[in-house]
C-alpha cells in the first residue's frame, strides 16, 4: 500500500471525523427545537433519503469521470454547507431537516467512488487489509472520538461543532488533492441501472445486500429515537451523549483491525456475525438500563458488524468489473442505505405509538428473521468462493 493510499485513508478519517462530530450535533440541535419523537425523526429520515435518490447517479459519475476530481468537489461542498449550517443554525426544525438533506447528497459521491479508488490505489490480495483499517479508523474518528467531541463542542455553543467539522472537510480535500493518480478521462455515459441489474443477477451479492439493508434498517429505526433513549432511559444529555455513541461502536476498531484474520482462519466467521448483531439488540432493549451494560453489548454488535463490513466490501471490490464498481457499488447502497429513511420514519413512529423500548423489540424480530433465513445461504457460498465469483 503506497502513498496515494495512506493520503485517501487519511482524508476519509479525517472527514469521518467531522461525521462522528455531526452525528452527535445535528440530533442534540433538534432536541432544543422540539422533544416530538416524530419530528426529531424526521432528521434522520431527511438525511437517509439522498441514499435513496442520488446513489445511482453518483455511481454512474464514479464510472464516468475521474474519482479524485469528483471526490474534491464533494469534500468541498460539504465544507461549505457545513460553515452555513453553522453560520445560519435556526429554532426552525425545516431548516434543520433541509441542511441534513443537502449534506446527505453531496455524501454520496466520497461513497460512490471510494470503491474503485480503493480498487485503484491497493493490490487484490491486501484488500482486506485496506479494509480492516479504513473501517477501524472510521469507526474510531465517526463513532468513537468524533461524537464525544461533538457533544462538547455543542455543550460550549450550538454552531462551534458545525465549524469545526467544515474544518475537517477542507483538510481532508487537501489531503486528496496530494495524491496522484492516474487522470480517468470521462467516457460515454454509463447506463445508471447497469450496476443494479449485475447485482440482481448475482446470487453472492443478492444474499449480502438484503442482510445489509435489513441491519440498516434496523439500525435507522433504532437511531431515530436514539437521543430521547439515552435521556429518559440513561439518564444521559449534552456531552453525554457523545459519549453514548462511542460506546455503541468502540468495537468497530478491534473488528476492522482483526476481521483480515478472522476471515482468513475461521470460514464459519460471516454466519457467526449474521448471528450475534440480534441477539445483543436484544439485550440493550431488554437488560441495558446504564452506559456500562449498554457498551457491553453493543461492542460486541459493532465488533461484529465491522467484521461484516470487511468481508462484503472486499468481495465486491474482487468480484465486479473495474469499469462497473462505482454503479454495483452505488446499487447496493441504494438499497442497503436507502432504507435508513424508510426505517427512521418507523423507528418514529413506533416510539411514539408504544415507547422507546418498541423499535429495538422489532429490529431484534426481523434482523433474526432474515438473518435465520439467509444463514444457510451464506455459509454455503462463502464455504465456495469460486461459485460466487462466476455467479454473474
């Protein structure tokens, strides 16, 4: 792994750090609007919904233009609607949910062609290496530093948070333009639904991405709420709750760092995960009443869950075309990330229908139903790579 490489791992958890920051930010901004569970999941649905919208046209660019390029233009709009979300934060909830949507967009693109500069930039056999320790930086600056720091910079005044993360935008497009790769001329215009007609048709893929878009789903439901959990249920606010948040994916390091081992040693480690992430939801909805026993279970669901990441990602990086990535990738974000949207609006509404507790009880019932159905499957082909790789 050169320096191109170690500049984009570097840029993403940079920019993954102003995420971390942003994650804890933006729910604690609409709680000081409104304490309506349905309004405040409102934030997370308009901020999943550019999965759902742009994922398909940002593929298609990734597969056109040159990724780098593309990558600085998001990295600096992102920077500049961060600074005017900070420079024009308002009590009025729209506002809130309309920044959440456009910062959500111009996040596709880093997504979209992420795949193939990876591709591009590490050889085929230490994929999952370049894997294990994207998804353990990321799980360290967006879900273990960067949310405690949000909420204390917040705790200090609403708009320093939202600052300091178009700060990280800006670096990590500094750091992105140092790299020098080869410039992609643009090509003839890809046809946007050619990657999510490959990765219909091939059954690897199929079996991962309802897995995946189950879990997020779930994860949606459960988030949506999140902050109104940690208040009335923990006991917990302001910075607090940044903290909250690292506990909930501190395991996400060790998985990334480990999961080239695991996967290399153990074939039976994809179902063990498939397993696992239900049962600790379980646990935090039925015996987590404090932070202690909360991290408990969810570091072993994190853990998991980068475990999983890992391994699907670097499979796809393996088995899709070079000149098809960024559209099978940017389809099975469609997908496994246009859900979020569709399960915040749940997770809000079931709270307020039937409690706090109710959106964990229905993502613990259906991530075990499809994770039951699907187990078989995956522990068949992943026993068989070669199949998978022919699928298509």
């Amino acid at each position: 792994m050169g320096r191109n490489w170690y500049l984009l791992w570097s840029g993403s958890a940079i920019s993954a750090l102003g995420d971390g920051i942003f994650l804890a930010a933006l729910p604690l901004l609409a709680a000081t609007i409104t304490q309506d569970p349905k309004l405040i999941a409102g934030v997370s649905f308009f901020g999943a919904l550019p999965w759902l919208l742009a994922a398909l046209p940002a593929g298609a660019a990734a597969d056109r233009y040159d990724g780098r390029r593309l990558l600085l233009v998001a990295l600096w709009v992102q920077c500049v609607l961060m600074g005017l979300l900070a420079a024009f934060h308002s009590q009025h909830i729209a506002f809130v949910y309309g920044m959440a949507f456009l910062i959500g967009t111009a996040a596709n693109v880093p997504r979209a062609v992420g795949q193939p500069l990876i591709k591009a930039t590490v050889e085929n056999h230490l994929l999952e290496r370049a894997n294990g320790r994207l998804f353990a930086s990321q799980a360290v600056a967006l879900q273990f530093v960067g949310p405690p720091v949000g909420g204390l910079l917040f705790a200090i005044a609403v708009p320093v948070p939202f600052w300091v993360n178009a700060l990280t935008f800006a670096i990590a497009a500094l750091l992105v333009t140092r790299m020098r790769t080869e410039r992609k001329e643009p090509t003839g215009r890809p046809r946007v639904r050619e990657g999510l007609r490959w990765l219909v048709k091939h059954e690897a893929l199929r079996v991962i991405t309802v897995v995946s878009a189950t879990t997020n789903l779930c994860i949606a439901m459960t988030m949506a709420t999140l902050v109104l959990f940690a208040q009335q249920r923990l006991g917990v606010t302001g910075a607090g709750f940044g903290v909250f948040l690292a506990t909930l994916a501190c395991g996400g390091v060790a998985g990334g760092l480990l999961a080239e081992r695991l996967l290399s040693r153990y074939r039976n480690t994809v179902a063990v995960t498939v397993v696992l992430i239900p049962l600790m939801w379980l646990g935090i909805a039925t015996v987590a009443r404090d932070l202690v026993t909360v991290a408990v279970f969810a570091v072993v669901s994190s853990f998991c869950t980068a475990v999983w990441g890992v391994a699907t990602a670097s499979f796809r990086q393996r088995v899709v075309p070079t000149e098809l990535l960024g559209r099978v990738s940017s389809a099975q974000t469609l997908i496994t990330w246009g859900v979020q949207p569709v399960g915040a609006l749940l997770g809000g509404l079931t709270a307020d229908w039937f409690g706090l507790l109710a959106p964990w009880y229905v993502a613990v019932a259906l991530r075990t139903a499809v994770g039951l159905l699907s187990l078989k499957s995956l522990r068949t082909h992943w026993a068989a790579p070669d199949r998978w790789t022919h699928a298509a």
